[in-house]
C-alpha cells in the first residue's frame, strides 16, 4: 500500500450535512446467495459505550442440523452445507445502532451481506459527537465464526461505537469466506470475503490542506482522513486513550480485495485507534493486501500471527505511536512483499514511531524489513530469518542521521542482510545496526518447528525494551515488559497453541 488518499473537502461536508448512509449509495449492496432483509428499528442510542463487554456465557458450538431460527438481531436467510454440518445461516444487519451480541448457538452459522456498520460516525471529539448519529456495538463471544461471500461483505466499527471480540485459546472468534466455510478453499485462496475496520479518534498527522499539523502533545482534532477501503468513513481525532472495544482471540482468514490502486481492504485495519482499546492474540492468515495495517493511532498489539499474506505482513504510517509484543510473521514462498513496510510522510511533527518487541519473521518474499522516510522503528529481541539471498533482511529508505532506527538483541539468520541500493548504504545501515547491544548478522538460526526457539536464539541475552516516553499531557505508556528470550516463540511461552491455524501442530485453516 503506497498511495494515501487526502481526506477531500467536498467528503467533508457531505459528512457533515448528514449520515454516512445519505453519502454512499452503495452501503447496502447485498452480496449473492445472501437474501436480502429488513433491519429492526434500532433502540435508543447510548450515552456511552459500555466499558466492558457483557460476560453472559456463549451456548454450545454447532454440532449437525440447522437450528430451527436465528438468535435476536440476526435473520435467517435459509441453511448453508458447511464442513460442520447443514447450518442455519444468521444475517447480521447492516446497520447495528443498538448492542447486537452474537453467541455460538447448536445448528448456526452468522454471515455477512454487504457492509456491516457499527454504528455512525460520531465525529472526532466524544465530548461534542455529531448530532442525530448513533452509537453501536458489536459482541461476538467465543466459537462465533461469521463469513462473507464477497469483497463487498466486509465491517466497519465506525468512530464513537465500540467491538468486543472475546474468544479464547480453546475457542476463538472466526472471520473467514464462504468457499472456507463449504470446504471449496484451495492453497491458493484468498479475495473471499473483505476484512475488519475499526476506526477511532486517536491522533494521525493526514491532515486536510489548511489544518494545522499535529504533535503528540498538541493533536488536533481537526487532522482527520478517509480510511482505505471504505467510502464514507473517517479516522482521527484528538483523544490519545479512545476506546474503540477489545480484540481477543480472533482469526481472520482469506479476505481482502483491490478496489483501485493505492485503495485495499486489509485483514485487520485500524484508522486511529486509541490506547483504551485492547488487540491481542489475533491471526490474519492469507489476505490478499497487508495482514495489519495501523493508520495512525495510540493503539497497542500484543501477541499477532501474520501467516500467507499476500502484500505486507504488518504495514504502519499516519503518524502510529505505539508498540507490538509478540509477534510472528511465516510468508509463503513466492507470495507477499515486505514483512515489515514502515513509512509516512517525510518531515511530520508527529512521527510514525513503531516499538516492537519479541518478533520472528521468516522471510521469503521482497525485503523483510522495508523502513522508509518518516518512521522511526526501535526494534527489541526479535529473530530475523531469510535463506534467499534475491533481497535483504533489512532495507532503510531515508537520509542518515533522520529518524534513525535501534536494534537491541535482534538477531540476522540472513543471505544478505542489507540493501545496498538505497540512501543510506548498506554499510551505514550496518553501522546503525551493530550500534546497539547483543545484535548479530552472522547468526545461526536453530529454529525449530519453523518458528520456535532453539539453543543458538535462547542463549542471547534479551534487552528490557524502553516504552514510548510520552509527556506533555499525554498518558504514559508501560506496554513493552522484559521477556525472557528473544523472538517470538520459545520454552514456556508458547502463546500461539490450540487458537491459530495452518502452523505446524495446529488445525489446518
């Protein structure tokens, strides 16, 4: 992803004067085989989003036959043959104003028929949000998998309105496509559904002409930008800890499309997502664009898998300030680009600065690690490992002595460890990276199982990564803790088992 639309004066107004809906003419396409319904009136709007997700138990997964109807707030659009089991198949509704929560229901599968808003955009400030625009929220509790038949079925959790996603290791939360849902997917599937948007009122640096370019200490509300993907539907603000729900334990798998160049539907996009808000233990598996893409935003990710995606694994920009712990990314030979695609807008006062802490990449598409003009990367801890010698494991793409990256205990198990074809060379872009401690470009991967630590990655001493050191008013940060070993996987700490799919010991996506 390399073009960023600006957010355009005559969008603008047409949010202003009314809803997204009165804007867009084709929010309520229908995708085929899907049926078409009528949503219910929605209920009074809340004064606020709940702070915590409802904790009423889930029922029973599915075992064989269609339930007899669908759970409230969702409608029957008839049965679906599944690799389950024939299922009742449950709509959700397009516009949820209301608190729609989704269990996993005996005999149910949920679906998607064009795009699900939650919610309206309430505008950039939560103390003065748009008149007449109401709040929603989405609870999808553990087992729920919801499918769509199209690029055009795909969600948006709009600003002001909130998503929990609470699966658990046992039973996590599928987003996925109909051809995997009948058993019709090949090795080579993806495109099959959309993806999830969340967008928030953190501070991003795309700002419209005229606006005066934020800091982190001084964000302006003003600075607010459409989101890739998505007609009618704007991210930013000026509230660093905005609270656009929780994220935990969800596989996300073969979606994604190209609308148009520089305009894809990530896996998992967040368009300033706040630090209130919680993503944790999340797989984007075989999307057709990035796998994560963060546009700007406060928002923090702990333990992520980014398997067989088809772009870049985990793309930032728009002035992201925040941090990942736990992190692996496995592409597949001959598919994807960068693992890492790290930029922004030259010279912004607020400064895309990622923290990562804890990584395994295995690389085998285009530069593993792709950091360009704008960003400022701190990376912790982390196993690098490319065997091909076509690219780098790591490419810097600005002047020296701007927005320098650190290293601290990561580690090259590399064909070639540096570009040599960018400003800077690959001889001060090695400097840069033998500054910092316990580093290696000669390393000696004993990964096992892929991805999992052996005795050469256990035996390097790990670094305490440093939290963003935020001040002036902004809420300090103490996401980043000290872990044990480097890399992402290693003895006791093995996060990503009995919840992810398609690695080695797991269920097949």
């Amino acid at each position: 992803m390399n073009s960023r639309p600006q957010v355009r004066a005559a969008l603008l107004a047409c949010l202003a004067a009314g809803t997204a809906a009165a804007c867009s003419g084709s929010d309520g396409v229908a995708s085929p085989g899907e049926g078409v319904f009528v949503t219910s009136p929605p209920a009074a709007p809340p004064t606020s989003p709940p702070a915590s997700p409802p904790t009423s138990p889930p029922a029973s997964p599915p075992t064989s036959g269609p339930a007899a109807s669908c759970p409230t707030n969702t409608t029957s659009v008839g049965t679906i043959a599944t690799t389950e089991g024939t299922l009742r198949n449950c709509v959700l509704p397009n516009s949820i104003t209301s608190t729609v929560e989704l269990n996993a229901v005996n005999g149910v599968i949920y679906s998607l028929s064009g795009r699900t808003d939650v919610g309206q955009d309430r505008g950039a400030n939560p103390s003065a949000p748009i008149a007449g625009r109401t709040a929603g929220t989405l609870i999808l509790n553990e087992g729920v998998k919801v499918f769509g038949s199209t690029s055009a079925d795909y969600i948006v959790v709009n600003r002001g309105s909130q998503i929990f996603v609470n699966g658990s290791s046992a039973s996590p939360v599928v987003m996925t496509g109909r051809q995997d849902v009948v058993g019709s997917s090949t090795a080579d599937t993806d495109q099959q559904w959309g993806g999830l948007i969340v967008l928030g009122r953190a501070p991003i640096n795309n700002c419209p002409v005229g606006a005066t370019a934020p800091t982190l200490a001084a964000p302006n509300a003003a600075c607010e930008a459409q989101i890739e993907g998505a007609d009618f539907a704007l991210f930013g603000g000026a509230t660093h800890n905005d609270n656009s729900g929780s994220i935990d334990y969800l596989q996300i798998k073969f979606g994604g499309v190209e609308i148009g160049a520089g305009n894809e539907i990530n896996g998992l996009t967040m368009g300033g997502v706040g630090a209130a808000t919680n993503v944790s233990n999340v797989q984007v598996h075989r999307n057709f664009d990035d796998g994560i893409e963060l546009f700007g935003g406060r928002v923090n990710i702990s333990n992520a898998v980014l398997t067989g995606i088809g772009d870049d694994s985990l793309d930032l920009d728009f002035g992201w300030t925040g941090a990942v712990q736990g992190l692996l990314i496995v592409q597949e030979t001959d598919r994807g680009d960068h693992a890492f695609e790290f930029g922004d807008v030259d010279s912004q006062p607020l400064t895309t600065h990622s923290k990562i802490s804890n990584a395994t990449i295995i690389s085998t598409g285009d530069d593993a690690m792709n950091v360009k003009e704008g960003h400022i990367m701190d990376l912790y801890n982390s196993v690098i490992v490319r065997t091909a010698t076509s690219q780098s494991c790591l490419k810097l793409d600005n002047a020296a002595g701007v927005n320098n990256p650190s290293f601290n205990s990561v580690v090259l198990s590399c064909g070639t460890n540096f570009a040599s074809d960018d400003t800077p060379d690959d001889a001060t872009t090695q400097a840069l990276f033998t500054a910092g401690s316990n580093n290696n470009t000669a390393f000696t991967s004993s990964l096992t199982n892929t991805f999992v630590n052996g005795s050469n990655e256990n035996s390097v001493t790990a670094t305490a990564p440093v939290n963003h050191p935020f001040g002036s008013g902004t809420p300090a940060s103490s996401f980043l803790s000290t872990p044990t070993n480097i890399g992402a996987v290693y003895t006791g700490n093995t996060w990503y088992q009995g919840w992810t799919c398609g690695l080695p010991g797991e269920a097949a996506c």
